[in-house]
C-alpha cells in the first residue's frame, strides 16, 4: 500500500525538556520522523518546548513551535495550522498524553485531525494499566495477578488477597514515576499512597511481585498490512525489580533457547494486534521465571520509546524513521532497508555482534537519596556500547560511563570495593545499585561460585560466568607478560589503563608494546544482517579481530568528538552542537566522522555524519579511531567536558585539534593564569584566596569578606559548591571537605570567591576568528549570581543591564577571546552589580546555551564556529549566507531550566551553585512576562492567575522580596507569610496574614498547603533552624503540585508573567514567523 | 580455557585461526553461514547440513545448553560446526547439558574464536565453497584437504540422511487419515506438525516409488527437506511424477526443489544460499508477508519453463521477477511465494492438481512461528480432495 495522498500536512509533537526517564532519544526519533515525513512531501508542522533539539531546528519542519506542551496550546496551533493528521508515537509519553487529551476534548474531531499510528482505543489499553490486563487475558496471555484502587482502602484490600510482596504502579506516568515493591503492610501504606498522589488520574494497580525474575524486552514494528517483525530482542541483566531504564541490558537476548524465544516473539506480534496498535513501533516487556520458563507480559508502550531508540542504534534498524513512513500508509516490504539498500524493511536484524547498554547516574547530585535501584527510574543517561562477545561490550560500555573507570575493575577504582569485607560485599552484590557490577567482578575475584554471586545478585549465571572469565584474564595478566595473552585480553575488553594498572605501567607503555605486536583494532560494519548483505552505511565499532572494514575516503575527513553519555551539567545540548559541526563540515565538502557512544542522540544515528564510530571516548579508543582515518582535524570543543579532557593526550600524540588551542582552553580553566590575564586586561572579578586549610581559609576571608563561594578546586558543574555566610560555616565546609578524605580533593586546594550578593549573572556566547567577534548573545540570568547557570532561567535580550554594564561586557568579551586566542567559540560568565562587571569564568568552547541562542537569535552558532575552526573567516561566511546580516531582534526568548525533585523526593528543592537541573525549556514572545509565562508553562508550573500567595523570605532578600509582594497585591493576590516577612511587609504598610511555620501552632503552613488554600510558593532558603521549616515547606509544596519559587528575583518574574496573562501566553507562534520579522 | 589450536581454510586458500572446541581431528565440507541468533542445536541437528560445515554468525553459541527436544534427528548431521564463541558455561532451567560435551560425545569437529564475520565476507563475496579444518593437522596439509573437496553440484546426500527402513508415527487425537512422508533428511517438527493435525504418518526411504506409496492407500503424501543438490534425486523426481494427480502432495525445501523439476522446471545453485530465520517471504496472492526459516543451496527456476528471460531487477525485488505462470506436463503451475531479498522463488501450487509446496520451513525449529498455517493448509487440501 503506498503513502497515504489525503493526508498533506502532519502534526508532530515532541517530548519536551529533558526529565528523567525522558531523554534525548525523542529528538532522535522526531528528528528522523520530521526528515523522512518531508523528504516524502508532507508538510510537518512541530510543536517542542525544548529548544536544546535539532529537530526544533526552523530547517527541519515548515512550521516549528517552540510552545508549552499543553492542550490549550496545541490546540491553538491546530486552529493556526489545521493539521490534516497528528502522529503521537514519536514524542514518548508526553505527546501521547496531550494527543489523548486532545482526542477526549473533542479538540481532534472538531478541526478534523486525524490521529495516525496509534488510535486512542489503542493507547488507552496500553496505557490503562486494568485495561491492558483484561486485554491481555483475552488472548490468553499471562500478566501478574493484580487488582485495580482509586483508594486506600481498596488498595489495601487488594494487596492482601495477592499477598505480599506486591508490586504499585500509577496509570499514566513515565519511566515508573511513583511505582514501587512494598514487602509488608507498612511499605505497603506508603507505596500505595505515593502511587495515588502521583497517577493523574489517582488510579493505582496492586500487582504480585516478580521480583528477581529474568526481565526481556522486544521491539515489535507492525505495518497496516498486519506484517510484524522484531527488530530487536534485548536482556536485561538486573532482574525484575531494577527498572529497564535504571538496568544493564544486553541485546540480542542471550539465555533463551529458540523455542522460548519464538513463543516469546509470537506473544510480543499477538500484543500489539490485540492492543490495536495500527501502525509503528512498540515495546514489549515480558518476566520469566528462571526456574520454570514461566512467562508473564509486563507492559508495552505502544509508540517509540527509550529501548526504541537503543534498539536502533544496536541494530541499523531505524526505527522511528520506519515507523514514520507505516504511519503514513506504507508497508514494511515497500520500504528499503537504507544499509543493503537492496533488501526490504521487512526482515528481523540479525546481529553478529554484542551489544550492552549501561545507565549513568548523578547521585552525587542529591546526597540524600539511596543508591538502591527499584521500579523508579533514576539514571540521568546512558552508554551503549558494541563488541564482538558480552565481555567486551561490557567492558566498553563501563569505560564508557566516565565514571573514573576503566572497566569492569581492574583499576584505582577498585579499591572501594576492594576495601570491602566479605560481609559487606555479599550485601554489595546482593543490592541493586549503580556499583554492583565491580562488587560482583570483586566477589569473583575472591574466587566466589559464580552460581552463588549469581544468586546473591539474582543475575543470570551465564552473565556471572561471562564476568569470571573477565576476572580470570585478570590474574593471567597478573602473572604473566606475553603478546599472545595480551591479545586475549584485548579481545575480552580489557582497555590499556586496566592493563597498565595490572603490569604497573602506563597506558602509554602498553600501546607502545601492543601496537609494536600489532595488536590493533580492527573496526566492523553495524550492516542489520549479518553481514549477508553489502552495507552501503559505514557504521562502525571496534573489536579485535583478523580483519577490519574500514574504507578509504575520496574526501578529506574530520573528526567530531560526542558528549558521550548524558549526565547532569553535559546533555543534548552538546550533541547538538556535535551534529551541526557535521552538517557543516558536510556542506563545506568534508567526509564527517563522529564518534559517540550515547545511544540517544542524533549524533549517533547512521546518516547524521558520513561515517559513524560507536566507540568508549577514552583516549586509547578515539586514537585508534583517528589512527584509521587519519583525519584533517578533530573537533573537540563542542562536546562538552568529554572531548575536552582528551584534547591535551590527543595533541601530545600529534593530533590536529581544529580551533582553539588546548593550551589556551587550559589557561582558560587554570585561575591563577586566567586572572593573570583579567588583571591585564584591567578586568575586575571576585576577590578570590586559596586555602587548604581552616585557618587558611580565615585568613583568606578576613581579606576578601564574607559572604564567599567556597569549593574544592578540581570539580565542574559547580559540584560541592557552596555559598558560606559565616566563619562557622566556612570552617564545617572545609572540615567535611577533607573530612571526606576523598584523595582528589584533600591534593587540591579548596577555592574562595568574594560571593558577589544580588549581583545579576549575563551569559556571552560568541565566535571569535581571529579578527572579528560575532556575539550571539547576551543572556541575563533570571536567578541571581549564586544559582548555577545551568540551573537558573535566562532573558535575551537583557531587560535590565545599564548601556554601561553591556559595553564591558562586550569589551570584556572582545579582550578576552583575543587574549586566549579563541579559534571558534568562547562563553563567558559575569556578575553584574549596577554599572560594575565582574568576570565570573570564561569557557573557549561550545556551551549549554548555544541551542537557545541560535534559536533566539536566528543564528547557527554551531555551524560558524565549526566553520571558523577550521579557517574560514566570519566576513566570508557572511558572504557565504552562513552569518546572517543582522541576527533576529524583535523579540525576547526565555530559558528556564527543568529539574528532577520529583524523582528525588527526599532532596531540598532549592537552586545553588551546584547544577541539578535535567533539562530547559524556551518561551518566546514580545515581551519578558509572555516569554516567560510560556517558559513557565513549558517546564510544567501550572499559575492560578488569582488566589492565595505564600511568602517567606531570607533576611537579605526582604527589600526585593518586598517589590515581589507588592506585585502579588497588585494582581489581587491575598498574601500570607510566616511572622518575620509579615512583620517586614506589613512595616512597609502591605496587608499581610500571618500564618504558622509546620508544627508551631493551628493551621500551620502545612495544614494550609494541604487544605489547598495556597496556589502559590516564594520561600527563599537560608542558614540554621529557619533552613530546615524551609526546606518541609518547599517540600510539601512540591508533593502538593503547588508552583514554588526558590527566588526573590524568580518571583517577580512569575508576578510579571502572571500581568501578561494566560490569553497571550497559550497563543502560538512558529520559530518560522518570528525570524522571518 | 586452553584448548587446542585449530585452523579453518578454504578452498581458495584463506585461513582462520581458532581452537578446537568439539571432537579432534579433521573435517571437510561446504562452508556455509547461517544468521540464525537462536537454535543452534536444531541447526546441528538438521539432516539437510549433511556435507556442509556451518558457520554461525551470532557470536555466543552454547549459551542455553542442549535438550533432547530440541534435536531434529538423533544425530548431528553437519560436517563441522564453526563459531565465534563456545560458552563454557550454559544457563537455562531446561538444558541438559553444555554444547561442548554434545560435540565431544556426538563426534562433531567445531572450532570456536573465528572471525566468523570475515568467514562470512568471504563466504558472501566468493560463493559457498569446501573448507577443511581440524586440529593437529598442518596448514598445508588442509589446504590440500580444502582444495580437492568435491563441491556440492550433482552430489547424492539424501541418501547419507534418509531412513534406511520405513516407519510408522501414530497421529494425536482424533485419526484423519495416513500421510506418507517422503524422507529426505526429514526434521522431526515436520513428523511433528503432521501428527498434531491427526494424520498418523508413514515415512517411508527416498527411493520408495510411486505404487508402493499409492499402496499404503495414504490420504496424502508429504516431501521432505534434505541436504544438497536436487538434481541427482533422478528417483524420488519420479516417484513425485507418478504422485502428482493421485494423492494431495505438500513438498518443503528438498522437496519443493525436487516436486520443481518433477514438473519439468530447472533447479541452480545460489551464490551463498539461505541459511537463517529472517528471511521475508511474501505470499503473492495477497501480498503478506512472512519470516521464514530458511536452510538451503539450490533453488528452483521457473524461467526455465518458459521461453522469455527474467527481466533486470530493479530497486526492491517484486513480483515481476517471477513469471505469472508457467505450463507443464501436468498443467499450469504458478509462483505462489518470493523471497524479498533476492527475489527467488519461495513456493509453487499446481492449478490442476492438489500439489504445492514451499522453499522454506513452516515448522521452523529453529525460526519463527509465522508460516505453520501451511500444515493447515495441507490438511485442508486433503479434506477437500477426499
Ligand atoms: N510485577 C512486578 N514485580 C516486580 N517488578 C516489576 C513488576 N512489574 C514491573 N516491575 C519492574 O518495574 C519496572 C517498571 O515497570 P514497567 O511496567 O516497565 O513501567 P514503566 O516502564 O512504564 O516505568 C520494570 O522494568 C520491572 O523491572
Ligand atoms: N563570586 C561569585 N559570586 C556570585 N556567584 C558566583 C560567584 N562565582 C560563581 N558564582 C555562581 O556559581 C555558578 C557556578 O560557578 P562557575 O564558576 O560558573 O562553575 P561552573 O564551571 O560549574 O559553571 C555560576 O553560574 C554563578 O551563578
Ligand atoms: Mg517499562
Ligand atoms: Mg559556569
């Protein structure tokens, strides 16, 4: 059946910020949706509130909203755009829920949308937990035993006749929000509670546990023919129990017999017909008993998720391109598979290779949450990675993580596990955690029964076992020293480091001594079948064997460096800038290169560059990687840290590194140097000291004053940074630092800054080529100085900087890239009190804020740089179209920043100098208040625009905080404060309630927050016992859904987008029309 | 695991490196690569690898075990087995025992640590070819071996695998009527499928002719899948000419090939043939398609019954590549099934009488399950022909 002709033009929907369980994997696959839905003559119109996305780039779609994902909006753009079809499948859990929404109002039938891919009768027994229960059984296929509450009671009720342990999980949440395994009545009370609070329908399902089960997954593609293929089959290593996105997977399943599997197969295809998914791909997920084969369907998502993704990238399988193309009417056997190029989309991957995806966690980030894994999913990324057995791919995978590692143990790293007795590693083993994976290669280094690490693990022996001959290599290489086992412990996975940390060399030395054997990589074709067929793709990852496939180049080739996998302080917005330098250098008639091994991005998708190297960023594999395509240049300043922190190894081995020099980026990082080059400059920045010691410390403070910002001096993304107000608070800080004894921090100094108080933080992006500066944009933070650039909200242009303040700042950053000798981009940080700048840091390298920027400004930032990097002029890219004359001004763009509490319930929700934030949204619009309103509504703060407003300040912040009160009065807010900001307020003559902190008296805050009497929170934190009512405050707001604004400067900004209104902050505009102004 | 070194080379002189994982010595055979994830037992197992040394493409084999119910004949039939890595530890709640203790005691020479890919390369851009490969044997020596290997053409296997004596199989519930199956290296889900649709089964040797089978007055008759070229099986091509018309005939794989050439059509070799579970097949009649198992080297061309030339294939293989119909001594024969990767002819049915049969493996073992309902198919057959 050919594509669908009555259809013309197609609504898609993204998935918004970057949460938890919601990644970049939804701009992978909108991104591949909206090329191929165009490229076949659609007109796609997008909606994605997440500007860090290519597929929010203006050139992938005709009309792109960077709107809120909410009904009202959409379905305001439906009226602006009148859709003949909207496609739900792509934009995971959050476009299918605003689709179904928009289904149930009416909203779809009244402008005549058809949804294609999945019906809303589909999703609703997929996603309606009951419901996939009742259809499952109707064909015959097994799920838990489980029963359905919308209460307490019913829940209770439900969980004894099951009997426990039980596992609850909400209806309509994502990546297990709110699920959890209570294994008693007294779990039971509050699992089932959280679960209720968190379904929005307050829906919940008492299901029986499985836990410890084999876990499986497969990924189904159906077309409307009814012909359904698996494209992939993937093996969870952690059991049932660890969530699937929180677990070690492995594809292709590894421990089924065939007949288990193909059962497995049919019931996966007899899913998705019995749930009614008309078209594309889904995700099924199955327990197994190991003892009996007993086999129980789980769940399926009936569109393209997280696995989805994976599946891709594991097999040459592009999923969510294919599912595009079926739901536009065509069939599997119409579609070419674009690797043989001569075989049709109807067929199953067969995969002559290993594949282990492991999840990256920041726990660091939130220390008062438990590193135990469970249902709830928590990692922040992930990294995949391809070998040729289970061994090496597992090993890849870990040095993959940068995580310190350098495998699976057999490094420094081991040593905490090594410090282990026997009884605290058997716990180790036993607990699901991030680290139980070293703790399992220790036990068997101690020479454990595999079967009884298995077991202690719940893990399948064959993995343990896998793992044991990793661990025996170990002492092989522990023992001996010849080519011959070198090259065994290659092709198990052993990487250089490891090696070096067992003979006690270096890495240099054992790649000196392995290449002089000729011990070197070979690189195989990811091909979809085995290599039965031509692949016309070249998709490669390294192995060790005979031989390698690698072909010549016509064209002079450059090497993108990734970001890796995504964590806390590094996302998309580094792939972003990775994929455009490949556009670029595409469109400049180079043949791209890209190295990753972050299976979610659209850099790592085959057709994104010329060529694409699935390989660990370490040193030892980018080398071997360069060593086969001995490229022009390498591009390492658009990745992020990852790429950067190679830059000197790579240059040392002769490597050309394009732009600016590592030399210069390290000057950059280095203090003493960069303020060396400030002072120069006649660049004013904080008052600054060293110290590596209290007393050291109080010396510094009586020079420089206090408040300051204290942190050790090695860490990035602003972790264990801390503002102190008082010399009790410096000397605890600097004791629990080196009380730690971490040794990486006790070699290092901790760093004082002058905390420069309400000063207004301004973000610089620019190209710099030598010559000419091209400033993309000046960014003022919403949030003081004090709060993370990454975590707090941004305005462009900025609305309050003096003339004065913005020509320093300009001086500053024109003085700056030609002092560090920028070749491509520089950001630049300030604080700015008044009329005074002062230089907070300078990065000479892409930044967070590129995406929103170029989207801001209608300018490729990305592109230029790249393009200045490798020597073009700004002039001549003007001439070339590249630069536009004038960047877009008409109007001001928002960034707020997303952040996970939810997922971390037992953490204080305020904003720091440490970045937690997963993700960021754009509002755009006239002014600031409707900018920052959609931003607002974006990150999913839902404003009363009238009501009840709770308000308690810090000391310093009383006189702004009480410009915000006055603005609330204004709005016809009734205010309420605890006793010290009403006696404040109610001194400068506002009408003030006085209400209770938590447990002073009746109807405390709480009791109120609870009776749902506030709509809305501004408590900003501060030290001692008031930190603490601030911190169940904040946290009971959160539990609640009730906006709560950490800041004095972030509630004016709600104030001001509250004047604005909901009218003109759910009216829609597309990126297309405010560039084109 | 120290075992011993081993060494795999082909007839044209590539060598690969290895170690001996299965019973010593050498061995000698067609190499041909199967892409199968799942299955290996089932694979070794299957009378139509006689002759051939498999090479699996999928890098961990052994990982599940051995279990008797998985065997497909009582004895391993293939040459050698050859693969990336042998696990020497299985896990599964219905293994019996490791792979490695099945090759040592069934006398299988197999070889582990291969670069199976680049066997593979090799095997798909110079044709299926004989290698030799074993242990405590000079590189030389099996290279010599390799280079006077016979090759598959024109080479009697069946006979190697068929019954020697016939035999009687009882049908589950209720009894529709005896089916005699043709043996030609019979896989024993095929015994299987029939007996679960009610039909007792008689398999009676390759060469039993045409009266004996009409003798033992069957409800229809069944034609197995075997190992190598269709061409010699002069016999069985006739005994298959004295059937059709007689009884409802349903032929798989050997059997389609051999049911082609009863009907006057050509059969030839395929570069590297089909080895695998993936394999799209579309039924022409209404354009669904299938996963098919596939296992075979030879294949049948209809073209050959006609006086037009295959047309040039372009962009994905269609139906064009296959004639309509062609006409036969018994009748007119039409394509019913085509191989989406290639465009090779999947199945053939007879217009006139109650025949068809498949390129491929509706019982799977190993493979997915979408094609059983041709069993149905075949037992729908012969209630209508009754
Ligand atoms: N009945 C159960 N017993 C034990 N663990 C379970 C059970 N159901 C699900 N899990 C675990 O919880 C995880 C999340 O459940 P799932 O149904 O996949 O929700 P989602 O993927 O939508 O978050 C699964 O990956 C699995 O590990
Ligand atoms: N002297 C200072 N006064 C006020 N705020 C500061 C000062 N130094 C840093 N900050 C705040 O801390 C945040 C993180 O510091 P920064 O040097 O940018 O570290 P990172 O490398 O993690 O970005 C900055 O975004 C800024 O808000
Ligand atoms: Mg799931
Ligand atoms: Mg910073």
């Amino acid at each position: 059946m050919p594509a669908r002709r009555d259809l013309r033009s197609i609504l898609l929907i993204g998935s918004g910020p970057i949460v938890i369980g919601q990644a970049c994997e939804f701009d992978y696959s909108g991104t591949q949706a909206a090329k191929v839905l165009r490229s076949e003559g659609y007109r796609v119109v997008l909606v994605n509130s997440n500007p860090a996305t290519i597929m929010t780039d203006p050139e992938f779609a005709d009309a792109t909203y960077i709107e809120p994902i909410t009904p009202e909006v959409v379905e305001e753009i439906i009226a602006r755009e009148r859709p003949d079809a909207l496609l739900p499948t792509l934009g995971g859990q959050t476009a299918l829920n605003v689709a179904t929404q928009l289904a149930r109002g009416g909203v779809l039938d009244r402008h005549g949308v058809e949804m294609i891919g999945a019906g809303l009768e589909a999703i609703d027994r997929a996603e309606d937990r009951g419901l996939f229960k009742e259809t499952m059984e109707a064909i015959g296929l097994e799920v838990p035993r489980a029963g359905y509450a919308r209460s307490m009671s019913d829940a209770v009720k439900i969980a004894r006749d099951i009997g426990y342990p039980v596992m609850v999980r909400p209806s309509f949440i994502l990546g297990g929000g709110g699920t959890g395994i209570a294994d008693d009545e007294n779990q039971f009370l509050e699992v089932a509670k959280h679960g209720l609070d968190t379904s929005p329908v307050s829906e919940i399902l008492v299901e029986e546990s499985v836990l410890g089960w084999k876990e499986y997954e497969l990924e189904v593609m159906r077309d409307r023919a009814g012909n359904a293929v698996i494209v992939c089959s993937i093996e969870n290593f952690d059991p049932m129990g660890v969530h699937t996105g929180d677990s070690i997977t492995v594809a292709p399943v590894q421990t089924l017999s065939d007949r288990e599997y193909q059962e497995m197969r049919d019931d996966g295809i007899a899913v998705l017909e019995a749930i009614g998914v008309e078209t594309g791909g889904s995700n099924v997920q199955f327990a197994v008993d190991p003892t009996t084969g007993r086999r129980l369907v789980i769940e399926m998502n009936p569109r393209v998720s997280r696995s989805s993704a994976l599946a891709s990238k594991a097999t040459g399988f592009p999923i969510a391109k294919i599912a595009a193309l079926l739901a536009v009417g065509f069939t599997l056997d119409e579609i070419a598979n674009d690797i043989t190029r001569a075989t049709p989309a109807s067929f199953e991957p067969a995969l002559d290779y290993t594949v282990v995806k492991i999840p990256r966690f920041d726990f660091a980030k939130f220390p008062s949450a438990s590193t135990t894994l469970s249902t709830s999913m928590r990692s922040v990324g992930e990294a995949m990675a391809i070998g040729r057995t289970f061994p090496e791919a597992l090993q890849k995978a870990l040095r993959s993580l940068e995580n310190g590692r350098a495998g699976l143990n057999a490094d420094k790293g081991e040593a905490v596990v090594r410090a282990l007795g026997d009884d605290a590693l058997a716990a180790a083993v036993s607990t699901p955690t991030p680290d139980r994976v070293y703790a399992m290669a220790e036990a068997l280094r101690r020479g454990w029964d595999v079967d009884d690490v298995a077991g202690l693990a719940s893990v399948d022996p064959w993995f343990v076992d896998q793992m044991a001959e990793v661990v025996e290599m170990r002492h092989d290489l522990e023992t001996r020293r010849d080519d011959d086992l070198l090259r065994e412990a290659k092709r198990i996975g052993y990487s250089d480091r490891q090696i070096a940390y067992l003979w006690d060399t270096t890495e240099e030395e054992v790649r000196r001594i392995r290449l002089h054997a000729g011990i070197a990589r070979t690189y195989k074709t990811v091909d979809t079948c085995a290599a039965e067929f031509e692949a016309h793709t070249p998709y490669m990852y390294g192995t060790f064997e005979d031989e390698s496939e690698v072909l010549a180049a016509d064209k002079p080739r450059v090497v993108v460096l990734g970001s890796g996998p995504n964590r806390i302080g590094q996302g998309i917005e580094f792939d972003y800038c990775c994929v455009h330098a490949s556009f670029a250098l595409r469109d400049a008639g180079y043949e791209t290169v890209m190295v990753n091994c972050n299976p979610e991005t659209v850099s790592t998708d085959y057709d994104t560059s010329d060529r694409l190297y699935f390989e660990p960023l370490t040193v030892e594999d980018v080398l071997e990687v360069i060593d086969a395509e001995k490229p022009e240049a390498v591009i390492v300043q658009l990745g992020g840290q990852t790429p950067l922190n190679l830059a000197d190894t790579l240059e040392k081995a002769g490597v050309p590194i394009a732009g600016t020099s590592p030399a210069s980026i390290a000057m950059a990082e280095d203090r003493e140097q960069f303020a060396e080059i400030c002072r120069n400059l006649g660049l004013s920045q904080p008052a600054a000291g060293t110290a590596s010691s209290a007393a050291e410390a109080q010396e510094v403070v009586d020079q420089i004053g206090l408040p300051v910002m204290v942190r050790p001096s090695y860490v990035l993304g602003g972790r264990k940074m801390k503002v102190v107000y008082s010399l009790e608070e410096l000397g605890e800080y600097v004791r629990d630092i080196y009380g730690e004894g971490d040794p990486e921090v006790t070699a290092n100094p901790i760093l004082l800054d002058r905390f420069l108080e309400s000063a207004v933080e301004v973000d610089v992006d620019a190209v710099f080529d030598g010559a000419e500066l091209l400033v993309g944009g000046i960014m003022e933070h919403v949030e003081e100085a004090g709060v993370h650039s990454g975590d707090s909200g941004c305005v462009t242009p900025p609305p309050t900087i003096s003339d004065e303040a913005l020509k320093e700042i300009l001086r500053a950053t024109d003085e700056l890239a030609r002092a560090l000798e920028v070749r491509g981009l520089i950001n630049i940080q300030f604080a700015v009190k008044g009329d005074e700048v002062y230089v907070l840091e300078a990065n000479p390298r892409g930044s967070r804020t590129i995406p929103f920027i170029s989207k801001a400004k209608a300018l490729p930032l990305a592109r230029i740089a790249t393009r200045v990097m490798l020597g073009s002029t700004i002039t001549q890219l003007r001439e070339e179209g590249l630069v536009p004359e004038r960047p877009a001004e008409s109007f001001v763009a928002v960034k707020d920043a997303v952040l996970p509490w939810d997922r971390f319930p037992e953490e204080d929700n305020v904003l720091g100098p440490e970045m937690k934030s997963t993700g960021e949204v754009m509002g755009i619009g006239p002014d600031v208040g409707v900018a920052y309103g959609k931003a607002l509504l974006a990150a999913g703060n839902l404003l009363a625009d009238r009501g009840r407003v709770f308000l308690s300040f810090a000391d310093r912040d009383k006189q702004i905080g009480l410009a915000v009160a006055q603005a609330f009065t204004m709005l016809g807010f009734e205010l309420l404060a605890t006793t010290g900001t009403a006696r404040y307020l109610r001194h400068h003559a506002i009408a003030t309630e006085v209400v209770n902190k938590i447990g002073e008296g009746p109807r405390d805050i709480g009791e109120r927050l609870a009776n749902g009497e506030v709509h809305l929170v501004v408590n900003t934190p501060r030290g001692g016992r008031a930190r603490y009512d601030g911190i169940t405050i904040r946290q009971a707001a959160r539990r609640l859904k009730i906006p709560c604004v950490t800041t004095v400067q972030g509630g004016l900004a709600v104030a001001r987008s509250l004047r604005a209104g909901p009218g003109a902050i759910n009216k829609p505009r597309s990126l297309q029309e405010w560039h084109r102004v | 695991m120290s075992r011993m070194r081993a060494q795999l080379v082909t007839a044209d002189g590539e060598v690969f490196n290895g170690r001996s994982v299965g019973a010593e010595g050498v061995t000698t055979g067609e190499a041909v690569f199967n892409t199968s994830m799942t299955g290996y037992q089932e694979i070794l197992t299957d009378p139509s690898y006689a002759g051939q040394v498999v090479v699996m493409t999928s890098p961990h084999i052994g990982n599940y075990g051995v279990s008797h119910a998985d065997d497909q004949s009582t004895r391993p039939a293939v040459a050698g087995f050859v693969v990336k890595a042998l696990s020497r530890r299985h896990s599964n709640w219905r293994a019996e025992g490791s792979l490695a203790e099945y090759f040592a005691s069934n006398g299988v020479v197999a070889i582990s640590d291969i670069d199976t890919r680049r066997l593979t390369r090799h095997i798909r851009d110079r044709g299926a070819m004989p290698v030799a490969m074993g242990s405590g044997v000079g590189e030389s020596e099996l290279r010599q071996i390799a280079a006077a290997a016979p090759s598959m053409e024109g080479r009697d296997l069946v006979s190697s695998v068929s019954t020697s004596t016939p035999y009687h199989l009882e049908a589950e519930g209720e009894e529709l009527g005896l089916v005699v199956a043709i043996d030609l290296g019979m896989k024993r889900d095929i015994l299987t499928n029939l007996t679960r649709r009610g039909h007792s089964v008689d398999v009676v040797p390759a060469l039993t002719p045409a009266d004996d089978i009409l003798a033992r007055d069957p409800v229809g008759v069944f034609v197995s899948n075997g190992p190598g070229d269709p061409q010699p099986l002069r016999a069985t091509t006739a005994t298959l000419r004295g059937l059709i018309g007689e009884t409802p005939l349903f032929g798989i794989c050997l059997g389609h090939q051999v049911l082609g050439l009863a009907v006057g059509a050509r059969t030839f070799k395929l570069p590297f043939g089909h080895h695998g579970g993936n394999h799209p097949v579309r039924r022409l009649e209404d354009g669904h398609v299938e996963m098919t198992a596939q296992n075979h080297g030879f294949a049948v061309d209809l073209w050959s019954l006609t006086a037009a030339q295959p047309p040039e294939r372009v962009g994905l293989a269609g139906p064009e590549l296959l004639p309509e119909r062609v006409e036969t001594d018994f009748g007119t024969v039409r394509p019913t099934h085509q191989n989406l990767n290639d465009g090779t002819l999947e199945g053939i049915a007879l217009d006139d009488h109650p025949a068809f049969s498949v390129q491929y493996h509706p019982e799977a073992a190993p493979g997915p399950h979408d094609a059983g309902h041709l069993f149905n198919r075949f037992a729908a057959l012969i209630e209508e022909s009754r």
